[in-house]
C-alpha cells in the first residue's frame, strides 16, 4: 500500500513538473503605445459579436506607469494573432 502511494506521489509531481499548460501566456501585449479610449480600430483590435468595445486607459496600470485595459458588461474585442 505504501509503495503504491509513493508511485501515485511520484507519478503526480513528475507530470506537474514536466508541463508548463499551467503557465502558458495565451497572448501579451503592452497597451502604453495606443491612445486611451475604444481598443477597437487600434493595432488591428475589432469588436466581437456587436459588443462594445474595451477601453484602453491609464488611470490604473502595472509598474510606475502605464496603461491598461478596462472591462466593463457587454464589452469584448478580438484580434486575430498572426503566424
């Protein structure tokens, strides 16, 4: 019964070890070069689904400066990422 959990332990550690699917970024961009106001018709970002658009602002950010992007209800935008 011991040895089987020492597997079972072994087999779990080396599997979280040995992917990254839990840190993986999706997609990353820095938004401080894009004027504040609708992210869509900036840097090839549109509107999804006849929502309105993100909002890219600089009230709130990450380090000493910055900007960021606001979500609000029935808001979303897309870009297609290129190859």
């Amino acid at each position: 019964m011991l040895r089987r959990s020492t597997l079972l332990a072994l087999t779990f550690v080396v599997i979280l070890t040995s992917t990254n699917i839990f840190a993986a970024i999706w997609y990353e961009q820095n938004f401080d070069k894009l004027k504040d106001g609708d992210l869509a018709g900036q840097d090839e970002w549109k509107t999804a689904q006849g929502q309105a658009s993100t909002i890219v602002q600089s009230k709130v950010f990450l380090g000493d400066k910055g900007k960021a992007m606001q979500f609000s209800n029935n808001q979303e935008v897309t870009k297609l990422r290129r190859s």
